[in-house]
C-alpha cells in the first residue's frame, strides 16, 4: 500500500525544476489580416500595393522559398507568388 506512494514521491523528486517559456502574441488588432498581403498575389502585386520592403532574403531550396520583410510582417515566396504572410511582433523597448 504504502510502495505506490513511494513510488509518486520518488518521481516528483527525480522530476527535477519545472521550466516555463514566455511566448510573445501579437494581438489580432495589432496587424489584421486585411493589411497583409494575400495568399497567391505576385512579387510585383505586393511590391506595387506594400511598397518595397525593407530587406529581401534570397531564395533557398526546392521549391525556392524566398522572404521579404516589412516593419509590420514577413512574406514568404514559393518562386514569385506569396504563400504565407505573418504578422511580427512589436518590439519592446531596449
């Protein structure tokens, strides 16, 4: 009777300390999707509608992945037509 508590005991001590990450959410509010641009739309289409922006990483892999970074998000490229666009977090002040 008294081994299964034993047993308990021993693993919470062999456990070790609990560790915890904090992740950084940006609010929906923050950047909506609507001030992103769209799955599909062309390099031109979002150069033309977003400006260009403020660095362009080149492209890796197979199929090429390439990126493009804004002050408010990224978009990432599959050859020339977007395929995911994310918000990025808001920097805290240093």
């Amino acid at each position: 009777m008294r081994t299964p508590l034993i047993a308990a005991g021993l693993m919470m001590i062999l456990a070790g300390p609990v560790c915890a990450e904090t992740l950084d959410i940006v609010p929906a509010t923050a950047n909506p999707p609507g001030n992103r641009p769209d799955r599909g739309m062309t390099m031109d289409r979002v150069e033309a509608e977003f400006g260009a922006p403020t660095a362009r990483r080149p492209a890796v892999g197979d199929p090429p992945i390439s990126r493009w970074e804004y002050p408010g998000f990224v978009v990432f490229f599959e050859k020339s037509k977007v395929i995911h666009a994310v918000a990025r977090p808001a920097r805290s002040p240093s």
